[in-house]
C-alpha cells in the first residue's frame, strides 16, 4: 500500500493529461497489477472542469488518479461521493472525467460515483447511463456495493436546482430514499456504511440549514435505535473539502458511538489528497492520504511555499478513523 518515487512517476506517465487547444488527451497503460480485495479508495470534491475553459483541479485530479493507480497493491473498489463536475454538472465536465478515470477502469478497478451539490443527474447519466438502470430509488442516483466484509451505500443527497447554472449547498433525502435507506440499514447482514455527499447536519428539511437534530435523526435513520440498533457502522461524506471526524450520530446517554468522516479534495481547495479504507472482519479503517493543502487556489510554479500549508499536510497525513463493526460488537455483548 505504500507509494514510492519509482511507481509514482510511472502512474503520472500513464495518466497524463494534456489541456492545449481545446481538447484533452489522456494516456493509459495499467490493467496487469495486483489487487487487494479489502481496500478502497474514497475519493470526493474532484470539481473537474471541462477542458473549454481548464481549470486547474483536472490536473489535480489526475495527479490524484495516479497516486492511486501507484499503489501496490492496488484498491479493488474507487468510491466518489459526489461533486465530480466543477461547478454546474455540466456535460463536458462528465466527459472529461470520464477520460479521466480511464486508466481506473482499465486497471480493473471498481468505480462507483454518487452525486453532490454541483451535479446534474441528467448530464452525468449522458456518460453513465447503467446507474438509473439499477439504481433502488427512482428518480436518484443511489447504488449498492458489497465488498469482502463489508457492504457500501451510496445515497443520492442532491437537491437539485431548476437553473442550469445555480446549485443548492444544503443536502437532503427524498422521502423514497430516506425510507428504502432506513429498511436497507435495517435488514443488512453485513457490517454496513453509508457515504452520500453531505454531511449530516444538513441532511434535515431543505432551507432550515444546518443543525445537530438533523444529525441525529439521520444517525438514527442509518443507525437504528437502541432497542433496534442496525449494522450499520457510521457514515463518509465530503462536501466540506476537509478531513475529520465526528461522534456525534447518536445520544450520548445510549453509549453507542456513530462516527461519520469527512473527506478531503482531490484538488478543488481546503485539504487535498484521497482515502484509502481497509476491510477487516470486525472493523474497517479509513486513512487519510493528504500531499497537498490550499486555498482558495495553488500557489504559482515560481511561489515561495507556505509554511502554514505544509504543516496542515504534515500534521493530517496518516490520520486514522475506524468503524467498528456493530454486528460483531452486539454478537460479543
């Protein structure tokens, strides 16, 4: 799982991007190396722009994609919780990543993508037209993948706008969603996490904004209660471009911990980097996987570095959060 100079340049070699002219081209060449069946790669906020007007976080992007495909072994599964498109979800923006993740998909890994704040279903489906085939909920963007100890939900928390070219911050769950996610939850037979875009604060009533109700009775909703508790083990959302954790899904006073993670960028701004989560019977571990700090834009090729950035990689990198398996945690209580 560690990524040296050597494979690292070879990966940049293999996903590389050009923004000249209009177009873009993008070169892969993987498809043969190992992979680990117990580990994931989260990835969130990739805010890739369409090659009209390039932005910097394509290239970002890249880089991140190719910090993965260096790993060895690789991650089995790529999970993207939402904002893949830049700004407005629009069409070139889905293109363009979809080029992008190329040398993903040829490498043999698993790639399943949810929507955020700045999607638009009906574009992204243009170029990923199978998710509304097998989605549970109609009308949304909602998958289900099972990995070797533990099973994901990807809910759909986009409140879509009616103008092309606004976007709605808040999250929220339709009522379908919100009673399909609460009957999966409650009958899963595997340790279960669920990762949307937002965070669950904002998963309340649209426009009320945020509030720590919202995360309880989300956390409930996923969770259970405590005489019907799920196996659900907590909850990964990006939105915020910033890695950390809570503990706060459920009541204190009922001695069960619901963790949720926030994720970082893979190049938009705040933290930059990716995670990596690893299976195991009783628990799941996501590491955060941080090279980069900025905001609200990268510094210039000739800039000095800033020292306040550097630190914040330095003291993120490596942070941990671990979701315990329920299930196994009720079977020994």
């Amino acid at each position: 799982m560690d990524i040296n100079r050597r494979e690292f340049l070879k990966s940049c070699a293999a996903v590389s991007v050009a923004f000249s002219g209009g177009g873009c081209m993008v070169m892969s060449g993987f498809g043969s190396l190992r992979k680990d069946e117990k580990l994931v790669a989260i990835l969130s906020d990739c805010h890739v722009g369409n090659w009209k007007s390039p932005k910097y976080q394509g290239e970002k992007f890249a880089e991140c994609i190719a910090r993965v495909l260096a790993l060895d072994p690789l991650p089995a599964k790529m999970l993207i919780p939402g904002d893949l498109a830049y700004l407005w979800g629009r069409k070139e923006d889905y293109e363009l990543a979809r080029q992008l993740l190329k040398p993903v998909v040829d490498a043999g890994i698993e790639v399943t993508i949810g929507m955020g704040n700045h999607d638009r279903r009906e574009n992204f489906l243009e170029y990923w037209p199978e998710y509304a085939d097998r989605s549970p909920v109609p009308g949304r963007i909602v998958s289900k993948v099972s990995g070797t100890h533990f099973d994901y939900i990807m809910a759909d928390t986009l409140d879509q706008p009616a103008e092309a070219d606004k976007w709605i911050t808040p999250g929220t769950l339709d009522d379908p969603q919100r009673e399909w996610l609460k009957a999966e939850c409650a009958a899963a037979k595997r340790p279960l996490l669920v990762l949307a875009h937002h965070p669950a604060c904002e998963l309340g009533t649209p426009g009320k904004g945020s509030t720590s109700a919202s995360a309880r009775k989300f956390g409930e909703l996923i969770m259970g209660t405590k005489d019907a508790p799920t196996n659900c083990c907590g909850y990964i959302h990006g939105h915020d471009h910033q890695w950390y954790v809570t503990r706060s899904l459920k009541h204190w006073s009922e001695g069960r911990i619901g963790q949720t993670a926030g994720l970082p960028s893979t190049g938009h701004w705040g933290d930059i980097g990716f995670c990596l989560l690893r299976e195991y019977p009783d628990r799941a571990e996501l590491t955060l996987v941080q090279y980069d700090y900025f905001s609200p834009k990268p510094l210039s090729a000739d800039a000095a570095p800033n020292p306040a950035w550097q630190a914040i990689v330095r003291d993120n990198d490596g942070k941990r959060c671990t979701f315990v398996s329920t299930l196994l945690a009720g079977r020994k209580g």
